[in-house]
C-alpha cells in the first residue's frame, strides 16, 4: 500500500456499522508495491490495532484480467502455478515490478510474522476501543489470536498441489 493509499483512509474507513472493523486483507504485489510500502502497511496494521489482518500476496487465478496480463507480460513464474507441485502456500508466483519474487514472499512472510508477534498481540488485545471492550471481545482476542497465528505459520511453505503420478 502506497503512502498516498494509507492517507486516503480515515478513520471513520475503518468502521463498519459504526463498529470498528477489526479483520482487513491486505494484498501486497501491485505494480506501486515496494518493500518500503509494505512494512509501512504493517505498520498501519499494527497502529490500528486490528483484531486480526491477513497479508497475502497479489494472486493472478486463471480466467481473470490481472493472470491475462501477467501472461501476456510474460510475468508468470509458473503457467499453471495451482497445478505445479513447485509452488507452496505463501508463494509469489509472478514476477512483481518493484521487487524479487523471492523479495515478496519474505515482504508477506514478515509482515504476518511482525502483525502477529506475541507483544503485538498483547497490545491489541488491550485496546479498550476495540478489542477489550467488552469481555467477549477480549476472550475472542486472546483466543483467537495465537490459533490463527499457529495456523498461519503451519500453512506457510505447504505444498498445495497433488499432482497425479
């Protein structure tokens, strides 16, 4: 997410139904995408002491404009990545303007990581705006957390093709 991106949302962006919204996906490997920008989206991430945010990595699925193009650009790593035993979850499989492949995956590797790191956890937990306002809400927090947390790092580098033999 690009600087000029984070100053368009306002505070008032990060509420739904005049709740806070407490779970944002992040997509990271548009063309503007940098490994600067991404440590500043975490950085917003944690600042706004989401519950939880996912940070994944700009994925071109087969029959959509954005695997078109990469296509035709030639920025495919893998033709059929879904099908190809090479790719593990967690995988770049194109090749981002601004950055390595490799650079990506470890920029969203880090990202889940630092979003996730126990002390940030600990200071989420303990907003009183959102995710200790009520005891629900804290349970949920301390709960949830290091499940989604144990998942998301046992998921990382999995193989998710099983291709015939």
């Amino acid at each position: 997410m690009t600087r000029q991106k984070i100053a368009l949302i306002k505070p008032s962006m990060c509420e739904q139904h005049g709740r806070p919204y407490r779970t944002p996906a992040v997509l990271a490997g548009y063309d503007a995408d940098d490994l600067n920008s991404i440590r500043k989206t975490v950085q917003w991430a944690v600042d706004q002491k989401f519950c939880f945010a996912a940070f994944n990595i700009l994925c071109p699925y087969p029959r959509t404009p954005l695997y078109d193009e990469m296509k035709a650009e030639d920025r495919l790593l893998l033709d059929k990545w879904w099908l190809d035993d090479r790719y593990r979850f967690g995988d770049c499989v194109f090749k981002p303007a601004r950055m390595t492949p490799d650079e990506l995956t470890e920029a969203c590797f880090c990202a889940r990581r630092r979003f996730n790191h126990p002390v940030n956890i600990f200071r989420r937990a303990l907003d009183f705006k959102t995710n200790a306002k009520d005891l629900w809400s804290l349970a949920t927090s301390f709960t949830y957390n290091p499940l989604f947390c144990r998942e998301l790092f046992k998921k990382h580098g999995m193989v998710l093709c099983y291709a015939k033999r």
